[in-house]
C-alpha cells in the first residue's frame, strides 16, 4: 500500500504519544511531542519510512500503519 507523507507523519506522532508516557517522557532528553512533530514535517518521505523501523520481511509498513496510523 502507498501512504503519503501526512500518514506516516500522523502515525508516528501516535507510536511518539504511545512510547512517552508522563512515567516515560524525560523532558532533560527527549523532544516535546511538538518537536517531534516539527522534526517529521521537515523530513523527506524516505526518511520518515526509515523512522518508522520497518523493512519489508519483520516489520513491514503496513503493520506499522495498521498499528499507529488512526
């Protein structure tokens, strides 16, 4: 399946929100969700696939969207 741009971007801000609880998130080292989401949108679309950690055999896309992608 193809997946534009604002997909992907949308889909990892959720996996973002879902790995960085309020128990998780240490603002010392990790970026605010809306720096998060400011780094995505000045990424290239293959470079967001390569945020995502998926490959074509494991983890593919499609179950990364199917996941995080609402």
């Amino acid at each position: 399946m193809i997946y534009a741009k604002e997909q992907i971007i949308e889909a990892l801000c959720h996996e973002y929100k879902a790995l960085f609880t309020q128990e998780t998130f240490d603002p010392a080292s990790d970026l605010s969700y809306d720096d998060y989401r400011n780094s995505m949108l000045s990424k290239t679309l293959p470079e967001l696939i390569k945020e995502t950690s998926t490959d074509l055999e494991y983890y593919t896309l499609d179950a990364f969207m199917k996941k995080y992608g609402q």
